[in-house]
C-alpha cells in the first residue's frame, strides 16, 4: 500500500512523525509519502513551499518507506486531492493508495473537491486524536456510509502537538531538533517572512 500524508506541514512536527510510525506498525506498507500543499492553496500564515519541503527532508532523513511528493508545490494552480492522488496512482498503477486525515477533517469530506470519485477510488485512514466514535460519524453522512468500507481507522494515537502549537509557542520539543535550528536559521514564523 502506497499512504499520502497531505498537509501543510506548517512545520512539519512531531507528531506528523509519530503518525509515520503508527501507519508503518499498523498497515502493510510500501511507501509513505508527504504531500505538502502549495502555497497556492489558500491557508493562513503559509510560509513559503521551498521552506516546508527542507523541512520535511530533514524530518524523514531517519524514516526508511517516508518520501516527500512535489507534485502540488510544482502546480501552477490547486487542482484537490483527488488530481494529486490520481497522479499518483499514475506512478503505483498496481498499488492501493490510501489518505491519511484527521477524524476531524472526515465530516467535511463531503464538501471536498471530486469527493464522491475521491471517496469510490481510494482508501482513507483516518487518525482518531480525540476518542470519537468514527464509526458512527461515518454512518451519519449518507456519502462516507456507501464507502464505509475504505475506511481504515486508527483509534489509538493521542498527541497534543500541532504545527499552530508550534507557531503560537516556537517551543522547539514539537519538532525535530534539526528542522527547529533550519527555523531558527531561516527566522520563520516569527513575523519578518
């Protein structure tokens, strides 16, 4: 199975590792990819692509199946999830892709770009950080139930970092201690990008 991390990795912390480790211990794994959204996505306090993309080199130096795809910081445009994973799927035509998200993001799949094709052509697993029923959620929402099946559900991972966490704080025991002194270099997130 090939599993895409997209995110914006804004930076790229801790617990984007850990969550490499659960999926690596829980699923049968081929290949982990980050897929950091280009800044032409529109989100708040995105700092440059060039930035985020070092960063998450640095983080995944140590992690054997992790690799970093491009393929939306290249864009000229936002084309959604579901372009970059058919994209993909392009280059892995014999393997299951699966996106990771937070449970989260899971209600508002239905209000995704493409979300239904999205929803019939992949696997999604979802990282539960708050103890909810996903299950039931997924029930609820008449699009998530017809696919219920794609679903893999990882229920057993808490963490409280986060990259806006990071941001509010620069508290560097959320990220790698490289990836805080290439922050430090480069005078990110502090107001002067």
């Amino acid at each position: 199975m090939i599993v895409v991390f997209g995110g914006a990795f804004n930076p790229p912390t801790l617990a984007h590792k850990d969550i490499y480790h659960l999926i690596d211990q829980t699923v049968e794994l081929d290949k982990f990819l980050f897929l950091p959204v280009s800044k032409k996505y529109s989100k708040a306090n995105l700092i440059e692509d060039i930035h985020r993309v070092n960063m998450l080199t640095i983080m995944i130096k140590d992690l054997d199946k992790a690799n970093i795809s491009k393929i939306e910081t290249e864009d000229d445009q936002f084309f959604g999830t579901y372009q970059s994973l058919l994209r993909i799927k392009k280059e892995y035509p014999k393997e299951d892709i699966a996106f990771v998200l937070g449970a989260d993001n899971l209600l508002h799949m239905n209000h995704w770009i493409n979300a239904e094709k999205l929803l019939s052509d992949f696997k999604f697993i979802v990282v539960n950080r708050n103890n909810e029923n996903i299950k039931e959620k997924i029930k609820k929402i008449s699009l998530l139930k017809r696919y219920q099946d794609h679903f893999i559900i990882l229920d057993n991972y808490q963490s409280n970092i986060s990259s806006t966490l990071f941001r509010e704080t620069l508290d560097p025991s959320y990220v790698d201690e490289e990836v805080y002194h290439y922050i430090m270099k480069y005078d990110l997130y502090r107001g002067n990008n």
